[in-house]
C-alpha cells in the first residue's frame, strides 16, 4: 500500500447518510420531509430504495465523455487521486457509452470486493505467507491504494454507481431515472434497487432485502432511502453534513461480547493452521455462535488473546463469525502449536501464518 498520492479537492463536497436504526425512525423522517414539502406532498412520497453498500466511496470524473480522474472520498472534501487504479475496474467505464459527452460530470458510488473473491485472495496470501485481509472492505481499500496497479487490475474489484456530483448537466428527473441512465453509460448499478410508492412499501422492501443479504456476495449494512424526485430533493436541500431527502435505514448489528473459554487449532485445506476461539456461547443475530475465528497467531499473540480473554464477536452477512476486538485481554500466553494436531508432523512460521 502506497503512501504520496496526490490530493484531489472534491467540487462539491463528499458527504454522509443520517442514519436510522428502528421503523419508527424512518417514519419519523418520512413524516418530517412530508411536511416540509407541504402541499405537493399530497402526490404521493415515492422512495427511491437501495442498498447501503460496506465499500469505499469514489468519485469519477468524465470530461467530453471520457473519464479523466478519480478519488477517494477522504475527509470528504479532499481525497487522493486513485485515477490510475480505478482505471482497471471494468465495471467504470473509460468512455461513456453512446457517444455522450457533456463538458463535465462526476459520477460517485461504492468499489467493493465480492465475498467469493475476498476468500480467494486470503487463499493466496496465506499460502505465499502474507498477512490474511481481515474483511472484504479492508481488502478493497489496500486493493485500491496501491502505486502497482497491476495488482489493483488482478482484485477484480467491482463498483455500484449510486450518486453524482459536479455535473454540467442533471441525469435525469428521479434518482431511478439516474440510475438506469448510470447504467446506459457503461457503469455497473445494482439490481435490487426499487422505487417505493410510500414509506409502508419502503420498510417492506427493506426486511426483504435483509433476508437476502447472508446469500449476497457482497458486505451491505443497510438500505438507503432517497427521495425519488430530483425536484424535490433540491428543495428539502442539507442539514449539516447530510442530504435531508435520504435515510441510511441500517440493519442491526451483527456484534456481540463473549468470553473465550478455549483456543484450538483448525487445521486448513492448504496446511495452514488457523486458532479458533471456543466461546461463551453468544447470539449473534439470531444464532447462537460457539467458536469464533481468531484469524492468525500473530494477531493472537500480538493481542494477547489468551483463554478468559473478553472479545467481541462479529459477523458480516452471515460468513463464518470472527474476533472483530480484544476487549479485555487473558492472563498468561498462548503459544503457537509446535506439531500438526492432524499428522504430528512438524510447524513453520511463514509471517503471521503457521503451516
Ligand atoms: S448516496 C449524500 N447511496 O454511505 C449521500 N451512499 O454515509 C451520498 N453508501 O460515503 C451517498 N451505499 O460510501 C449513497 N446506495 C448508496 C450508498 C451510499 C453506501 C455510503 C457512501 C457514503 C456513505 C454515507
């Protein structure tokens, strides 16, 4: 991962999601912009629905039709030229499809790592003795930041465009119409996007997606709601550092607090053996959870994860749980095994890995 990429100044700033953790919430939110448009809210409030995606937000930046440069979102109003690397994606194109070439126009959204991916490439670290990626997100942002794009382009990282920016030009009269135009242009759009005809139809649409999401192969962690049209998300404009139109309606979480009662070894497909954390039995989102993955013993050791130790637990969309922190440490030390509890056979260190 490279340090010294240049600094893009975004034009129009990079901002963030109000948040929403209950039903309750977002009628609230729907009662409030209902009554902030007044009138011409008695046409009904349609929702543009989507998916909260655990990526890393980019900015593209197209020229006569030509993308010309790219960002992260940084502090979200300066971020670091990543042009040459967002260049390898597929799904960004280097050209807007059909010939379309406005003077100017920013497209944003989410790069991520698909799941299947993610696993694949741990795979590959761990057997050339690198450090493992301890999730999907953290792989696609030391994926991105690399000064080598040649390993940028073998990620295979992906993108949902989902908003725009400086532009000289509106894409279209609602946010669904801007989507499908994204997607007209070359860029990926996620297919599980729904336009809502009221806020009821909204949450609906919402638990439906939480029951699809352990099956998605990809980290989301809530769905957006916008307000379908342009016109009128302009007039309910910002507060502070969010859009007033748009909600993050974010799933609960995933996380929970346990006490290690035994560490043991998992012995891998490659060799690799993996400490695996025998837990006070804990629910996490509705299933009870009894061993947890410690990742790798440098991390053990490095944390001082010994038995009695306090951990949070985490899951993300359903994937095998995993120690996410070391809220209070164990007494005493934990050793990497010196044999193969399978074979007997003897142990290597290659970095944080034992095989
Ligand atoms: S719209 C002003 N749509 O959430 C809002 N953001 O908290 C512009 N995100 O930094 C963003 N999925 O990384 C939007 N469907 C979606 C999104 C989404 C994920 C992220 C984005 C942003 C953060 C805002």
């Amino acid at each position: 991962v490279a340090r010294g990429f240049r600094e893009i100044r975004h034009r129009e700033a990079m901002l963030s999601l109000a948040n929403a953790l209950s039903a309750d919430e977002v009628l609230a939110f729907d009662k409030r912009l209902a009554d902030l448009l007044g009138n011409s809210a008695e046409q009904s409030l349609l929702y543009n629905c989507e998916l909260k995606y655990d990526g890393l937000a980019v900015s593209l930046q197209y020229e006569s039709g030509v993308f010309v440069r790219g960002a992260t979102r940084g502090d979200g109003r300066v971020g670091e030229d990543i042009t040459a690397n967002l260049k390898t994606i597929g799904a960004i194109p280097l050209t807007l499809r059909d010939g379309f070439s406005p003077p100017l126009l920013e497209v944003r959204g989410e790069v991520l790592m698909y799941r299947s991916d993610f696993e694949k490439l741990n795979q590959t670290q761990e057997e050339a003795g690198e450090k493992a990626f301890v999730n999907p997100r953290n792989a696609a942002a030391g994926s991105l930041r690399q000064l080598d794009v040649s390993i940028t382009a073998s990620r295979n990282l992906r993108l949902f465009a989902y908003a725009w920016g400086d532009a000289s030009l509106t894409p279209g009269e609602t946010q669904s119409d801007v989507l499908a135009q994204f997607e007209a242009w070359g860029f990926s759009v996620n297919p599980l996007s729904k336009v809502c005809a009221n806020m009821d139809e909204a949450i609906d649409a919402y638990r439906k997606i939480e029951e699809l999401r352990a099956g998605l192969d990809y980290d989301i962690d809530g769905v957006v709601f916008k307000v379908n049209r342009l016109d009128w998300q302009s007039r309910l404009g910002f507060v502070s550092r969010s859009p007033r139109w748009a909600i993050a309606h974010k799933f609960p979480a995933e996380q929970a607090t346990t006490q290690v009662n035994d560490i043991e070894i998992q012995v891998g497909r490659t060799g690799a053996l993996t400490p695996v954390g025998i837990v006070e039995p804990v629910n996490l989102s509705g299933a009870t959870v009894t061993r947890i993955s410690l990742h790798n013993w440098g991390l053990v050791q490095q944390k001082n994860l010994t038995v009695g130790a306090t951990v949070s637990a985490m899951r993300r969309g359903g994937v095998i749980p995993h120690l996410e922190a070391v809220v209070v440490p164990g007494e005493g030390e934990v050793k990497p095994p010196e044999a193969c509890p399978s074979c007997g056979g003897g142990v290597e260190i290659q970095g944080d890995f034992v095989i």
